[in-house]
C-alpha cells in the first residue's frame, strides 16, 4: 500500500470513529495536511461534568506516518500550564513510538485518557487568582472558563451596576432594549448565570485561608524603585496623566487595522533605543493595545 493510501485508509477510520469531532484539511493537491479534533475527557456523555477540554491539531508532512506528525494542543479549558506540558511529553513519547504506523487516534485516545484522570480544573480563577480546592462551589461558563460562584457574583454585579448607570445617562431612544447581558470576565462571551445562586456562594477556600496582606519591608522598597522609574519616565516625557491619555484612547474607533500584528517599534532593532522617543513608543503601543481592546469589546 502506497504512503498516501495508508494515510487515507486512517483518516477514513478516524471519521467512521469519531464523525463530527475531527476535521481534516486538505490541500490544492487533494492530500490531507491538518487534523483537528476538540477532545473532552469521558463522562458518558454527561456534558456538564466535563470540566476540561483541548484541541488537537495534527500536521501531517509529506512523508507521515513514516515520520512523525506535528502536533500542537490549542484552546486548552480548565488546564493549566504544567498539565499541558505533560500532555505534550506524553504525545512526543507516543509519536516516536508509533514512527511508521497511524497514530492520530492513539494520541485522542492519550488526551482523552489524560483528560479524564485530570478532570477538574487544574488552572485559576482569572478574577482572584487562587485556584480551585475541594469543597469551593465554582462555575464553568460555556466558553469553558472556570469561575469561583463567589468571585463571578462580583464581577457581574459590579458589570451590572456600570450598565445600568451607564444607560441612565443615555436618552431613552438610546438605551438598550435588551437589558444587561452577563459576559465572561475572560473572553467577554455572553454567559447565563443565576445571580441568586452566585451571591449566596461562600468566598474560595484558598482566598478565606490567605494570610492578611501587610506592607512590609520588601514591598516597600519595590515602591520606592518603581517610584525612581516612574519619575525617570516623567522627566523623559513619558504619558502620566491618565485621564488625558484615557481621553484620546476613545478616539480610536478602528478595530480592522492591516497593522494590528505589528509588534511595536520597540521591539525592532532598526529603531533607535527607547528612552529617545518614550513618548512616541509609548503612544504607539497604548494604541497598538486599544486596537485589541475595541476589537473584543465590540463582539
Ligand atoms: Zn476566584
Ligand atoms: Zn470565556
């Protein structure tokens, strides 16, 4: 059997195995370049105990499965970072193993394998940054992003509370007719939450056990050495007055710019340092990040 049969021959199977959950890009010449499969660990398809989940792309070169595919893990939900680090050790280890034969449903089965034994999210709360203990009611949004109750009651109050005070100083021909919409504090979906069930939720295990914040010696001179820099940043004309700069960021409205890839001058070498033109780099950057800015807060 040819090497480009064989290939065939697994994605035919990988379909047949897995339908919809596996995608497969093809080039110009017809042959299969990309696999792609969002893999959730095995909770006999109860959904809503699937705490985790990652996407496995699965570059197939030329001359695979007689070499070994790239493989990369994208989007990964209620993982964090050491986990996937292991996922990653653990795919090397297959693909070396299976040089020479199809080995695409072998590492879903692997990441799925792995999904499973971890399925309880392993990262943060983005709002308070402790993670998860026993014991902590928590919510996973649909964009599966993991939420202490406690910590999202405050963010959508708080988010309601903007709304309404901001629709209150509208005209009423200018107010939104569909009331305020819950959105996630990372990717600013829209998100369902019952607001009654979140406000009774008890702070994180983590946050109640952390010991009281105090100032002390070592955080003192932090602030005296960013206090040195910032004066330093004053004296060269760097941007310090916040409400002004705030002001002209609202001026900026277009969100499809050709240049919002452009990583900023001062990460190109053909650029003088950047202490002879703070101002300008630190424009230019402030920009560079409001064009981001505007292009989520629009969706
Ligand atoms: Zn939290
Ligand atoms: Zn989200």
């Amino acid at each position: 059997m040819s090497q480009q049969e064989r290939v065939q021959e697994e994605l035919e199977a990988l379909e047949a195995i897995l339908m919809d959950d596996i995608s497969i890009t093809y080039n110009a010449k017809g042959c299969a370049e990309l696999v792609k499969s969002v893999i959730f660990p095995s909770t006999a398809n109860e959904v809503d105990k699937q705490y985790v989940c990652v996407t496995l792309e699965v570059e197939l070169p030329q001359d695979y499965p007689d070499c070994k595919p790239v493989t990369r893990l994208k989007s990964p939900r209620g993982l964090d970072e050491s986990t996937v680090d292991h996922l990653y050790k653990e795919i090397a280890n297959k693909c070396e193993e299976y040089i020479g034969h199809a080995v695409i449903y072998e590492l879903i089965e692997l990441i799925r394998q792995n999904l499973t034994e971890s399925n309880l999210p392993t990262c943060q709360c983005a709002v308070c940054l402790y993670g998860f203990s026993e014991g902590d009611s928590f919510t996973k949004t649909q964009c599966f992003h993991y939420f202490h109750n406690y910590c999202l009651a405050k963010h959508v109050t708080v988010n309601e509370k903007n709304f309404l005070e901001e629709q209150d100083k509208l005209p009423a021909w200018k107010r939104s007719t569909v009331g305020f919409q819950a959105t996630c504090p990372v990717c600013r979906e829209p998100i369902s939450c019952d607001g009654t069930k979140l406000k009774t939720s008890l702070p994180p295990k983590e946050l109640q056990d952390a010991q009281k914040f105090e100032v002390t010696q070592e955080l003192k001179m932090l602030q005296q050495k960013m206090q040195q820099l910032f004066n330093y940043q004053k004296s060269k004309g760097g941007i310090i007055d916040i409400e002004a700069e705030e002001n002209k960021l609202l001026l900026i409205t277009n969100s499809e710019d050709n240049n919002s890839e452009d990583p900023g001058p001062s990460l190109s070498s053909s650029n003088p340092p950047v202490e002879q033109q703070p101002l300008h780099n630190g424009l230019q950057n402030r920009n560079h990040n409001q064009r981001h800015y505007s292009k989520y807060s629009n969706r």
